[in-house]
C-alpha cells in the first residue's frame, strides 16, 4: 500500500477559539470523499502563539526529521516569509491558513506557497465603506493595543477614505498589563464621544474584551445616539450569545452566512455534521474550502505528481460556501461577496437583516502598499492566536 501525502501543520493555541486547529483539520477531512481519506495524513506541530522563531524550527522539524510531503497550518503574513527558504530548498509545497488581519503581498511570495484567508480586512474595507456614506463624517474606531497592531483598521479608514471620508478619529486605548483593556478605562473615552458627537463609532476588539466593549457601551448612554460598527468576528455567534440580555443595535459586515440556503452551503453543514458531528465556523470553512480543493487533485495526488499539482494550484478554483475560491494571489482574484447587516438582540436571541451589498476591496497595488506602510507593528502570531 503507498504511503499517504504527509500535511505538516502548524498548530497555534488559540484561547479565543481552541477548536480552531481541530476545526480546521475536520472541515478539511469533511470536504474529500471518504474513500480518499487514507490518502493524506496530517502531522500536527504545535508553536504556541505563532511568532517567527517557534514556527520557523517547528517547519524545520516536519520538512527534516517528519518528512512531510506538504507543510500547511496557520501562519501570520509577517512570518511566512520566513519559512519560504525551507520550502524551497527542500522542493515542497506550502498551503496555509489565515483570518485575513493582514492584506497579503503585493505579490506571489513563492511559486510553492498557496494561502487561503479568511480576508477579515475586505469586510473592514466595506464596513468603512458604508459606514461613512451611511452616516457622514466624521467617524471614531476604538481598539486595544493588540487589535490595532493589524491592517483591519488602516482597511476600515482606507474604505471611509474611498467613500469620500477626510477624517476619523482612532483611539487606542492604553496597555494595562494584568488588567482588563476595556473594563474600568474605557467609559472616560465614551463620555468624551459623547461630547463630540461622533456620526458613528467602529469597535475593533476580540473574545473576552469584545463582550466586554459591549456591556460598557451598553451602559455608556451612547446606544441609540451614535450609530455603532464592529467587526465581523465581533458579529459572530461565538462572541454574541453570551450576550442576549443586552438591549442593543450596530452593524457589521459579514463574509460567509452559516444560514444561507445555497446548496454549495447546505452541503457543506451536511459533510462537516456526517463527518465531525461538529456546526460548523469559519475554520472548518477554511479547512473544508482546502479539502474541494484537494479533493480535484486527486489524481495528482495519488500518482505523487508534484510538478502538476504545483502548475494547477496556480490556477485551480473551487466552489464552496463562499462562492469562488482560488488560492494563488492574482490580479483577477475573485472579489468576495459581502453582506452589510443590521444586527440587534430580540426575545432572547441574536437577530440579524441584511441591509446592503458591501464593496470588496479590488486587487489595487496602489492601496495595498498605502495600508501595508501605515501598519508597521510586527504582530506575528495569527489573529485570535493569543
């Protein structure tokens, strides 16, 4: 019996979503018919929060010592190049996984390196977008240290900007260590908002002080006077349904709807529930999207034709939840679709309206290099991997 296609994954610990590894994995699996599943084989490598070094020796390990065929995992735009020289050397492929908090390169990194993101900044791009021409000048996005460390909010400003914004405020609220971000400090910020009118606010925060924003805004006076934005993790499930004792109503933009009825959606809530017993997320979705597209390799795969899978991967797209996929940055990349919804608590219950069809970001070089000079703090380690 041959050997199966050996998948090296770099596994980061994630305390906001600790399924994100398995989730990524059982979508994966979920999306290859069954009889195929023997033919690959995931490595996992843990590297804590992702940061260079600890991912670079972890890549080391599998591509040496474990002898992986591919090296996959979650990995940060800032330190994939760093793995590139490995990959290459030993004449592998690299497919790897992000939430989109980073834009990615103005240009293919590597011949041998496929990404597929999540692309959080484009939902930032058209949130700013509509945001300004929805309710005018001048806005005010509010994060923590580690939130404002990413290209999502320099997309939200770049999408304003395009609407025609000339200002927005942006505050970044300070670093206590040991301390809650948001809680105790940021009511000070809120009754200064409320001073100045603001035509809207945009909150950039994620898992304990996202939920927390919402119970000081709640409790701030503003809800109802000042328009509120946040981002699409912070209208996620995960965050929101603690939450529905709150009396609020905001805005987000949404990239994949767990509730859409197409079929390319339905039948993936059918494969991920058959396979993993799991409701799905947008991990699995990231996994299940890598799977389809495995899944029109196999051929490829079987014969251990590299040469091919390399040249296809270039090209290849897929049809899945989110509409047309392709994993190769190109300049006629499919633009997501992109939903603008209205979203409020209501008998207990999260209740969210689409409102508007949000503009997606064109592949424009121009604003590319503009947001990746403006955001120039190094995070490493993948968003929510902390």
């Amino acid at each position: 019996m041959m050997n199966p296609v050996k998948i090296g994954f770099l596994a980061p610990y994630s305390s906001i979503y600790p399924g994100l590894v398995p989730g990524l994995i059982s979508g994966f699996y979920s999306a290859i018919p069954e009889r195929y599943h023997r033919l690959f084989h995931v490595v996992p490598e843990y590297v804590g929060q992702g940061g260079e070094t600890v991912t670079t020796e972890a890549a080391k390990k599998l591509l040496h010592f474990d002898g992986v065929d591919i090296l996959s995992g979650v990995v940060s735009y800032q330190t994939l190049p760093c793995l590139i020289p490995t990959i290459e050397s030993r004449q592998k492929l690299g497919v790897f996984f992000d939430m989109g908090e980073y834009l990615p390169h103005t240009q293919q990194l590597s011949e041998s390196v496929f990404c597929n993101s999540f692309q959080l900044w484009q939902s930032e791009f058209a949130l700013g977008y509509w945001a300004h021409r929805q309710f005018g000048e001048k806005g005010a996005v509010i994060m923590p240290l580690y939130d404002g460390g990413y290209h999502l909010q320099s997309a939200f400003r770049q999408g304003a900007v395009m609407a025609g914004a000339e200002e927005l405020d942006i505050h970044i609220l300070e670093y206590k260590p040991d301390a809650s971000q948001v809680t105790g400090q940021i009511q000070m910020l809120f009754s200064a908002l409320g001073k100045q009118n603001p035509s809207f606010i945009h909150g950039l925060f994620c898992g304990d002080e996202a939920r927390a924003f919402y119970g000081e805004f709640n409790q701030s006076g503003l809800s109802g006077s000042i328009p509120l934005t946040v981002t699409a993790h912070m209208a996620s499930e995960e965050v929101l349904n603690p939450l529905n004792n709150l009396d609020l109503d905001f805005y987000a933009a949404s990239l994949w709807n767990y509730y859409a009825t197409d079929s390319a959606n339905e039948t993936f809530k059918k494969r991920v529930a058959h396979f993993a017993g799991l409701k799905p997320d947008l991990f699995t979705l990231l996994g299940y999207e890598v799977g389809l597209l495995f899944s029109q390799l196999i051929g490829a795969f079987q014969k251990r034709d590299w040469q091919e899978i390399k040249t296809r991967l270039k090209t290849e797209t897929i049809d899945g939840p989110r509409g047309r996929r392709s994993f190769c940055l190109r300049s006629d990349h499919a633009l997501p679709v992109i939903d603008v919804e209205k979203i409020g608590f209501h008998e207990g219950r999260v209740q969210k309206l689409v409102v508007e069809q949000g503009k997606a970001m064109g592949f424009n070089h121009d604003i590319y290099e503009m947001i990746h000079r403006e955001t120039v703090s190094g995070w490493q380690n993948p968003y929510l991997c902390v």
